[in-house]
C-alpha cells in the first residue's frame, strides 16, 4: 500500500493507530459513497463491522492508490 509522509506521520496518534491496513484497503477496495474534491483528493467511506459499524473515511491522492489519510468520521451519515 502506499501511502504519503503525512498519513505516516499521524499514524502514530493513539487514535488512528487502531486503524488496520485490511480496513483502509477494504475502503479503497469496497466504498458505500465517494467524493472527489476539488484538489482531486478522492474520499472514500465503509462501515467496519470490528468497530461497530463506524464509518471509516480514506482519502486518496487523485491517483486512487496513495493513502493521504484515514480516520474514523463520526460525521458521516449514510
């Protein structure tokens, strides 16, 4: 998976330390919604069963591949 120094860099936060590579890539793979931002960012979001069906939002460079970010969006409603 590649990712961007900034998602390396957060990772590292007790918050988003939990989130798994298979959970990002299940995202990526498998979204219930996507928005392209104006930048070309792409977000994306799934439920992830292991957390209670929270929703987790990945967002990718506009090569669909580099994980700029990822976190748990207490917002999200689908």
């Amino acid at each position: 998976m590649k990712y961007t120094r900034y998602f390396a860099a957060t990772r590292g936060r007790p918050d988003r330390a939990i989130i798994e590579d298979e959970w990002i890539r299940r995202v990526m793979d498998n979204p219930v919604r996507e928005y392209i931002q104006q930048d070309g960012r792409i977000r994306r979001w799934a439920p992830i069963d292991e957390m209670g069906g929270r929703y987790l939002r990945v967002v990718l460079l506009s090569d669909g591949a580099t994980v700029h970010n990822a976190f748990f969006d207490r917002g999200f409603k689908p």
